[in-house]
C-alpha cells in the first residue's frame, strides 16, 4: 500500500462579499483592528488578517460574480470572548444574543455592516484530534 501525501495543507483566504468595499474596510480595520494587507477599492477588494487566515472582503457584483451573504459564522479567535465583546460593542457591534459556554469554547455571535456572520471563540477546554 504507497502513502499518498496530504493534497490540501491549509485554508488561505474566506471571502465575504460586500456592496461597499470602503465601508466594509473601516469595519474590518477600525472596529474589528484587523491588520489590513490589501486595499484595492478599484479592484473590488480588500484583504484583513486573522494570523492564519485571511478575510478577503470582496464586491463581489463589481467582479462579475453573484453577491450571497455568508450566514455561516467565521470564528474569529480572541484571548477573552467576553473583554472582546464588550470593547466591540462599545465601537457599536450589535451582537445576537448572550455568550455562549459550550463546555469547551466560548462563542458570540454577530454580523458585519452586510450581514455576514462572524463570532468571537475562545477554546478554553483541550482539543482532541483524530489521527
């Protein structure tokens, strides 16, 4: 039996479509502090990064493409779920509903100005991984 090598080894970029590249930019940048590494308004597209992915928030209808909400949660990591809602909903985020203790994570929910579905997660119980 030959070993096959492992075809896909990571997970690059997560784009999120937006109808203002500008206003989803400040959103990214400004309340969310996200190290912005590409601007380019002209192409339909700026780039956010998290440390291991990227949010690549696109017009998507200004690329030729079909604009769909991403309803799916992008879990974004933080040190202290509750410290980081407090300092976002200070900046205006509106989150939906309470924080929620799973037993392993803590989890809050909440949408950029487009509506796609973002959450602040903190892994507090150890990960256990198949083989």
């Amino acid at each position: 039996m030959s070993t096959i090598a492992q075809l896909v080894t990571g997970v690059d970029f997560v784009a999120l479509p937006t109808h203002d590249v500008e206003k989803a930019a400040e959103f990214y940048g400004e309340t969310l502090g996200l190290r912005r590494s590409v601007y380019m308004p002209e192409r339909h597209f700026a780039e956010f990064e998290t440390g291991n992915l990227t949010l690549s928030v696109i017009d998507a209808e200004g690329m030729g493409l079909e604009h769909h909400v991403q309803h799916h949660e992008v879990a974004l990591h933080v040190e202290d779920v509750h410290a980081a809602r407090s300092l976002l909903e200070e900046r205006g985020v509106q989150f939906r509903g309470q924080t929620l203790d799973t037993g392993v994570c803590h989890m809050a929910f909440f949408n950029d100005p487009d509506g796609n579905g973002l959450m602040l997660h903190n892994r507090y119980a150890p990960r256990s991984t198949e083989a």
